[in-house]
C-alpha cells in the first residue's frame, strides 16, 4: 500500500501550524540544543510574503495553495485584496479557515476549497502563492504547477539545497521525527536555479528571489510586477 500524503497532512497540519506560527516560539528537544527554532523563520516567512504581495494585491484575486487554516490571508486582511481563494487537501485546516474567516463582513471576500490542487482546475486568479508547498513537490510537479498556473503573478517559498549547518540538521530532524516511517515523503531542498529554469518555461523572465538569515535557509522567488 503506498503512502497516504492526504492522512498524513490531515493528522499534521493544524497541531503543526499551532506550533510553527505561534507568536510564542519555543525550542525544544533536538533543535533547541543548537539553538535553532523552526517556528521564528516560519513566522517571519509568513509576514515577509504578506510585506512583498501587499503592494501588487490591490483590487486582484489572490490564490493561495496548501493554505492550512488561512494564516497568510489573516496577515493580508488589511490590503485591498479583491478575493482571497485558499485551497488545501486537509478537511480539518479547511473547516478551520471557514470558521475564522469566511462569514466575517469584515474581511476581503474569501473561499476555502478542499482538494488536491494538482489534481483540479483552479478558480480565476490574478496571483498565485505557495508557502512550503513546493518543498514537498517533485521537480516535475513543480512543471505541473507552472503550468496550471500559466502566466500569472507568482510568489513561492523554497528550502534552499546550500551548505548550511541549520539545513542539515533540519534534515536529520525530519529524518527522525518522521521521515523514517513515510516511505521517503519528506520535505525536498531545492536550488533557486532549478525553480527558475522552470518558471522560464512558462514566460517568467523576471524572477527575482529573497533571501533573509531570519528564513534560515528558506528562500523566496516570485514574479509580481
């Protein structure tokens, strides 16, 4: 029986996001011993995306894939965001979002859709996002993504493939705080070159990446003017 990517994010996901994004970031166990908190970087990730997209999100649709519980879309309530479209595959984060957000008057106009997004086609969109969704991706579904996006707007993050004491150690943790036991569906690192090699294919000529020490070895590329 190959493995259950849906389960497994339906079992992580909000426990995960109640952790990683708390405003109380706490180190713990493995990663506290050298003095690394994945929740701080994830935390800053999520304002930083907020800071560059806010700017080019007036009077747009914005859609976010592997949105969770709509942390990015609570960080852009204040923008003049026509729409907001979330879409994750795990039922629970869903309902979650749908609860917090979708009857509030007042807030932008936001639809939560549950469904592996690449398996579906997508509701009308100005800008595309994806933060930590391409880290769990194959080269050629990354492709894939590219392609149902078109030539929209995009902003994704990567866990970048350098030389870094903090990635080595993040990867040994997965390793062995699940990564054993998923039949090799862990996080992917990749190279900036490698995502925009891809973004070329569709049109992308304009890619511009984002690096910060806060991200620890996380990076940002996007195309959004």
């Amino acid at each position: 029986m190959g493995f259950d990517k849906k389960k497994f994010w339906e079992n992580k996901i909000v426990g995960w996001e109640d952790k990683r994004y708390s405003f109380k970031i706490n180190k713990s166990g493995f990663l506290q011993a050298f003095g690394i908190s994945l929740g701080s970087s994830l935390l800053f990730r999520i304002q930083k995306s907020a800071e560059i997209l806010r700017p080019y999100l007036a009077n747009k649709s914005l859609l976010e894939l592997g949105c969770g519980s709509g942390l990015l879309f609570n960080e852009l309530s204040d923008s003049k965001i026509k729409k907001y479209i979330g879409i994750d595959w795990a039922p629970s984060a869903i309902d979650k979002a749908i609860v917090k957000f979708e009857s509030s008057a007042k807030l932008p106009p936001s639809k939560f859709i549950v469904g592996n997004f690449m398996d579906m086609d997508f509701p009308e969109f100005d800008v595309v996002v994806a933060l930590g969704v391409l880290d769990w991706l194959e080269i050629d579904e990354i492709d894939t993504l590219f392609s149902k996006t078109k030539s929209r707007k995009f902003l994704f993050s990567i866990s970048e493939k350098r030389n870094s004491l903090n990635r080595w150690i993040h990867s040994l943790f997965i390793f062995l705080t699940y990564g054993w036991k998923n039949k090799g569906y862990v996080p992917k690192y990749y190279e900036v070159a490698e995502i925009i090699r891809v973004a070329r294919n569709y049109g992308h000529n304009e890619v511009k990446i984002f690096r910060d020490p806060r991200m620890s070895f996380g990076a940002f590329i996007y195309q959004l003017d």
